[in-house]
C-alpha cells in the first residue's frame, strides 16, 4: 500500500513536470529562451496607460473645481494638462481604435 502512494505520487509529479515542460515548449519560438523579462509594473506601454488615467482623473476634477471658482487661466492650464492626458491614452490605445 505505501508502495502505491509512492508510485501515485511520482507519476503525479512526473505528470505535473511534463506539463509544465509542453507549456513552456509551446509558449518557446525556435532560439528564444524560457524566461520572460519581467517589467515591475507592467510595460512601459501599461504604466504610461495607468499614469494617464490617474492624470485624466485628477486633472478633470481640479479642472471642475477651479472653473466653479472662477479660476479661468488654472482652469485652462488644467485643461491642458487633461488633452496631454488623454492624448498618451489614447496613443496607447491607437491600435484598437483604428480599427
């Protein structure tokens, strides 16, 4: 009975391994290595996204507030600053909006 659990287990383990080995073959082109650069925070293509919308966010709100109060030349400068915003949106985005 032990002797089955271990026979179980190794082929549990060899199995496991094997699948990881095909996955990593299929995911592999001919002369590329395994390891994939890892990009803390993304890509730069996603952290130029995410600063964006932070950006687009805050500069819109404050943009809102200062026109309330009257404020034309911040509120302008806001404004501004929210166009360059969404323009590096939407230059991330330009692929899927030509679509």
């Amino acid at each position: 009975m032990c002797e089955a659990r271990a026979v179980a287990a190794a082929a549990k383990l060899l199995a496991t391994n094997a699948w990881e080995s095909v996955k990593k073959r299929a995911k592999v082109g001919a002369g590329e290595t395994v390891a994939q650069p890892h990009h803390p925070g993304g890509t730069p293509r996603v952290r130029v996204n995410r600063w964006a919308k932070r950006a687009m966010l805050a500069s819109l709100a404050i943009s809102l507030l200062l026109a309330g109060a009257g404020r034309k030349r911040w509120h302008w400068l806001t404004g501004m600053v929210f166009l360059h915003a969404l323009a590096a949106h939407l230059w991330v985005h330009r692929r899927h909006i030509l679509r």
